[in-house]
C-alpha cells in the first residue's frame, strides 16, 4: 500500500478520537490486521491475537455396548480435545466479551468405539463443554457456563484410524466487572455420537488427571487512553438487556444468547424464479437431450461456516441462532441423459434451482493499532442451481453434486471503538463473484441429492472493495487488502428438505454445522 494509505489511516484514527497503542510500521502490516478474525463483543479491544487453540488431554467413559446390551462396566478411553476460538487479549470492564465461533475437535480412539459404531457410518456429533470463568487473582471469583449445542458430522474410519469428531457453534458471553486477568478453564465434556441408522453413543469425559486446563487468557486493565470519553459506565452484571445471566458471583456474569426466533413450518407458496446455470457442471460426453419437468416445491435450511484465508479465521453463515434464512427450492424441474460413445454406460443430471436470502453477519475486526472495528455484512445471493447425477451407470458411477451461484458482499454500521465510521451506502464488492461449492454423492457425509441434503464446499476469491468512504475519503484500500483475494473457503450443510407436495419432511429442520476441516472433491 502506497504512503497516502498510511495518510488516510492516521486522518481516521485522528477523526474517530483514537489513538493507536502502537505505531502503524508498515501500511501492509496495519490493512492485513483490519479483520484478524471473528471477534464478535462490544466491549473487546485486542493488542494482539493470542494462540488460537488449545489441545488438552481428556479420560473418557464409554459404555461397554450399544443398545440394551449396554448395562456393563463403562470403558475408559483416552481423548485428545483440541479447543479453538478467538478472544480479545484485553477487554473492557463491564462490557460483554464474546468469545467464538468456538471449534471442539474430539480424537477418540477407534478401538474404544469398535463395538459402539458401525465401521464406515456416517455420523453426527454434539459437544457440550462446561467452562469455568474466573478471576485470576481472586479466584473465588467465578462463574460456571456451558459451551452446549456444538455440533458437526464426521465418517467413522473403517478400520485403525482414531475417531475425529468436529464441533462448531455459538457460545454465552462474558462480562467482568473489575480490572484484572480473567481465566477460562475447560472442565467436563459430553459428547453425543449418534450413526445415521442405529443407537446413540454417549461419551462423558474429564480433564486427565484432575487438571485445570487453561484454555484462554484475557486481560481487564482500567480505563485507558484509548477508551471514548463517552464510555458508559459500567453495568451491573446481567442489566444488559435485562438478562439475568447465567451465574454471577462476585462481578463475574455469564450471560445466555439469546433464543432464536421460531423456524419455519412450512415452505414459501411461490417457487423460485431464474434461469438455471449449469456451466460448472461435468460435461457430457456426448450431445445431451435435456428436458424441462414440473418437478415439486421445497425448502430446507442450509447452514455453514465462511473463510478468510488472509486472516486464518471463519465466520458463521445463516446463523442458526439468529433469524436463518430459508432456502426456497423448484426441486428437479430439469433431466437430461446421454450415453457414453460405443457403450450402454449412461452419464445423466438432474437440475433444481434455489432461492436463499441470507441474514446480515455481525463481526468485529481489528485495525488502527490493533483497535476494535465493528461492521455488518450483507450477502447479495442470485438464484442456486443444484445439479446432482452419475457420470457412469455401470462399475464407479462418480457421483456429483455442484450447487453454483453469483455473489456480492456489502460492509456497513461500521464503528472504530464504538465511534460510527461513515463508510457510504454502498460500500461492496467491485463486482460480484461466482460461489461453486461441490461434493462427492454419499462420500463421507457429502451430498446425497437435492431431497436429503449434505454437505458442500468449495473456495471463492473475493474481488477488491469499491465505493467505501465519504466526503473524498477512500477506504477502498484497506478493505481491499485485509479481505480480497483467492482460496477463500465456503463449507455448507444443507438439512433433507421439506416438500408439501410430497407430504414429506415438514416442517423444515435445522442441519448441523459442516466440519472444520474438510476435504475438497
């Protein structure tokens, strides 16, 4: 970035009341900080990011067998825990810390489970973890809290491999009252296996050894320069929206989020309108008859999780626990079949178009110093195309799935500190970007058609900002260099719809979140 980013960076830390706790080396340096992670809470303000996870040994107790066989002795099992989330390094007292996304990797071992879960099962998983919070010098000074609803899918390993077990969610926020260290310490885990066909698998697990294991490390000095003179003052805990909170001795308060608005219970009356795009389709091996079908309306929720390579951090997409869209489907309304040359070996696709209206997503970024930047996103989505078949009748059919679609992202309600930064109306992408997400059908949890769901992922590359700033002001550059670019990763978990017309899969159900790792087809 030229000198004149550094100009305008300094104009704004000046205009926005701040000063930087530290010198701005290199613009380079101070753009690609803008949005170092997911960092959600208004009260937070980062000097740096600290590590972003923490493996811990656990000691797990499973049941001996499965199903009405399961009245034996439990069998003990060692666990590694792998805890990753994004916390500020400091915070402000009296204001909400919100920790999160949080991941909760599990690693059992496969010998422990051989006779719990089918080899090759495709399964579900939910994590609860019991977190304390507490004050580092006081320590009697704490509240308990429990990280539940974590969620993911996994395969169990046909054969020696341990069993990887992901988990993303939301978690309570945090507020203390008083400066000082602020600790939180990782205590008993519960996990929920259960295979698509067959009897849940419950795991109780505790830290090994009676450990404490520290999983984050935030500090809460007094009032600093950098605070707004207009800072309230603190809260008392659980005044906040008149939230209670979940247990709050001694100044330490955790508080729920908030419950989520009813889902859905039925699909829209209107199916989707558009053109249907299959040009990231596999391409037939000979010319292809295609024709058009009434096919059936439907609707499902998708839910997932959204990269930024530059920042090694993810967010949230369509919220579960916020007001998630859901996606309105014209289900298989096209079908075209060929034949492969020479040979009664068939390649077939059948197309279904899509309508998702995404709610804004809310994150806090880092910049000017490593100072707290707070902004909306809106996601501008065209219609999905949903494309599955077989490439191959006979032998290895090579399945697929490929959903594909344009969009555009706007950034907006920006705050610096929780000062409003103008950045204009139409703060967004230079042009709009095409999102191909793909899967292998039925591989591991992958994609099985438009009726049942599963997962899809792909990678983006997100164009440079325009039309950020106003009065003469360009932010264009700093949004551009700490966001834009290639290999952006988009992982999606669409739940089996709900189809009126079929009396099938109402009302709508809500998927669980897609790993956090995974493997692109």
């Amino acid at each position: 970035m030229t000198s004149g980013g550094e100009d305008r960076m300094e104009a704004l830390g000046r205009r926005t009341g701040l000063r930087a706790r530290r010198s701005v080396r290199v613009a380079s340096v101070a753009s690609a900080a803008l949005v170092a992670g997911v960092l959600s809470g208004s009260g937070s303000r980062a000097d740096e990011q600290p590590a972003p996870s923490v493996e811990l040994a656990y000691e797990c107790s499973l049941p001996a067998a499965a199903g009405p066989q399961a009245t034996a002795a439990p069998v003990r099992s060692a666990a590694t825990v792998k805890v990753t989330t994004r916390l500020p390094t400091t915070a402000v007292a009296g204001r909400p810390i919100q920790p999160g996304p949080v991941q909760v990797e599990a690693v059992l071992s496969r010998a422990g489970l051989a006779d719990l879960l089918p080899a090759g099962a495709d399964v579900t998983s939910e994590a609860s973890l019991g977190v304390q919070v507490r004050r580092a010098d006081k320590k009697e000074e704490k509240a308990d809290t429990t990280w539940a609803g974590l969620s993911g899918r996994a395969t169990v390993p046909a054969e020696g491999d341990d069993l990887v077990l992901p988990h993303t969610g939301e978690v309570p926020t945090i507020t203390v009252e008083a400066a000082g260290d602020l600790e939180l310490i990782a205590r008993d885990l519960t996990l929920t296996v259960t295979p698509a066909s067959g009897t849940p698998v419950t795991a109780l697990c505790s830290p090994a050894d009676g450990d404490d294991p520290l999983l984050a490390r935030v500090a809460v000095p007094g009032a600093t320069e950098t605070e707004p003179e207009d800072t309230p003052s603190s809260q008392a805990p659980g005044d906040k929206d008149g939230g209670d909170g979940e247990d709050a001795p001694d100044g330490v308060t955790v508080t729920p989020r908030a419950e989520p608005e009813p889902a859905a219970t039925t699909c829209p009356a209107e199916r989707p309108k558009g053109e249907l795009d299959v040009s990231q389709t596999p391409k037939p091996p000979a010319a292809m008859e295609v024709s058009v079908y009434p096919g059936f309306g439907a609707c499902a929720y998708a839910i997932g999780l959204a990269g930024v390579r530059k920042q090694d951090g993810s967010m949230i997409v369509n919220d579960p626990k916020g007001s998630p869209g859901l996606m309105n489907v014209a289900a298989n309304i096209q079908a075209g079949s060929t034949f492969w040359p020479g040979t009664d070996d068939i390649f077939r696709r059948f197309d279904s178009l899509g309508e998702l209206s995404l709610p804004d997503a809310e994150s806090t970024f880092l910049s000017f110093g490593f100072t707290p930047v707070s902004a909306k996103v809106s996601f501008e989505n065209t219609p999905i195309t949903i494309s599955t078949g077989d490439q191959h009748s006979y032998g290895d059919p090579k399945s697929y799935a490929v959903a594909t679609f344009f969009q555009s992202l706007r950034i907006h309600d920006v705050k610096v500190n929780g000062t409003p930064l103008d950045v204009g109306p139409d703060c967004r992408t230079a042009k709009r970007f095409r999102v191909t997400l793909r899967a292998n059908v039925g591989d591991g949890g992958g994609y099985s058609n438009v009726l049942f769901g599963g997962i899809l992922s792909g990678k983006v590359d997100i164009p440079a900002f325009s039309g950020c700033g106003t009065g003469g002001e360009d932010l264009d550059p700093l949004f551009t260099a700490a966001i834009s670019g290639p290999d952006n990763l988009i992982t999606m978990n669409q739940a089996p719809v709900c189809a009126p017309e079929l009396s099938f899969g109402c009302p709508p159900v809500m998927p669980t979140f897609p790993p956090s790792k995974v493997v692109l087809p």
